[in-house]
C-alpha cells in the first residue's frame, strides 16, 4: 500500500488539475469533448472548496442567454454553424468560465490599448473574408489556441487583455471541408474565418459573419433556426 505521507499535497492536485483542465479546454476531442470539461471543473471546484453551484449558475446563465442546449454548449454549435469543428468552439466558452475562476492559463496577453484597438475594429475588420492567417497577421498570435496548428483543420482563436476582467475575442475558422464530406485534404490552405464572438446579452447577438460565415449559416442551418 502507498503510505500516506506520499500522497500528492493539495496543491499538487490543484495544480496537476489545472494542467489538464487547460490541455483539455485546447484538445477538447482528444479528452472526450464537453463531459470532460464538467467533470474537471467539478474536481477544481471541490478542491477549491467551492460549491458546485458555482457552475450550475453559471450553466443557469448560459442558458438564459440561449448558449446552453439539452446537449450543451455544443448543440447549440451545432445549430448555429453546423460545419464548424464544435468541440474548439464549445471549449472557447467554458475557458471564458475559467478566465473569470482564475484558472485558464493563456499564452499571451494583449496591453489594454491593444485590446480596445482590436475590439474596436474587430466587427468591421469581419465585413470581409478572412483566413487563419490574416487574423494573426492583424491581432498577433492568440492567447489561447483551441486545435491544433495543422492548417488542414479548423480551429478556435481567443485573445485576452492583461485586464483577465475584459471579455475574450473569439474568431471562429473553419477547414473548408462540408461537414460529411470524404475529400480530403480540404480545398483551402488556411481555415477560413467564419465568425468573430464578444459581448454580454443574448449569445447570437454576440456573433458577427464573416461574408463566408454567412454563407456557410444559410446552406447548412434550417431556415427556421436563421435569426
């Protein structure tokens, strides 16, 4: 039997579960997608001492803001840009819960005049098509990078001021290829943009397409669920 004295300290577990938490929230997929996420926030929030109702109110607002789904953060992905890779996206939105717990770990953070620089002209800077390299070629590399680097895929970019106060910017890029197609590789050399995300309110309200975006919304959404 393992004597006691050698077990991991608690801040040994916090700091192992905080590690995992943020390779899970950049390779969602490869930890088993949104379930994992609930299950790690749980064992942060126990080891912290803190309630879980600190995520079933978060779960609370999420969905009266229409970003919760019976299946999650993800359904309602799903519907919303059928073709985008869900699992980037949805993780995006449980890291912008971990920003305001303290536990998301970022790669890079934006000065305050940098922040304002890019939320005031993000929407704009939208209007147009954009690739994966055209938003790290105008904002720099991004705080957070959900996905991989292989171009051949989609991904999900966010970008943090050194403020952890502020909202993330989330650009949205998808790989080209529609969602039940074989070929492979996809037509394009870098994922394109489709949406950029920020914003309290209503969770669609906070979306602004891309021309391709928009394009790719309607050919695969129902018309009933187009707002």
């Amino acid at each position: 039997m393992t004597p006691t004295d050698s077990l991991a300290t608690a801040p040994e577990i916090r700091a192992h579960l905080l590690e995992v938490f943020n390779r899970a929230l950049r390779s969602s997929g490869e930890f088993g997608g949104e379930v994992a996420l609930h299950l790690l926030i749980r064992h942060l929030l126990f080891v912290e001492r803190r309630t879980e109702a600190v995520f079933a109110e978060q779960r609370r607002v999420w969905k009266d803001s229409g970003a919760f789904r019976p299946n999650g953060v993800t359904g309602f992905y799903r519907e919303l840009i059928p073709e985008l890779d869900c699992k980037d996206a949805m993780a995006s939105v449980y890291a912008e819960f971990a920003q305001r717990c303290g536990w998301l770990q970022s790669d890079r953070l934006l000065t305050a005049d940098a922040y304002e620089a890019l939320k005031g002209s993000v929407r704009q800077w939208a209007g147009e098509d954009r690739t994966w390299a055209d938003v790290t070629a105008m904002f720099g590399d991004p705080s957070v990078l959900f996905g991989g680097t292989n171009p051949l895929y989609g991904k999900t970019l966010g970008y943090l001021s050194e403020d952890m106060g502020q909202p993330m910017v989330v650009f949205h890029l998808w790989h080209g290829s529609a969602r039940g197609s074989a070929a492979w590789p996809p037509e394009h050399e870098q994922p394109l943009l489709l949406a950029v995300r920020f914003g309290e309110g209503p969770f669609r309200q906070s979306f602004t397409f891309t021309p391709e975006g928009e394009r790719r919304r309607l050919e695969t959404v129902h018309p009933l669920q187009v707002e």
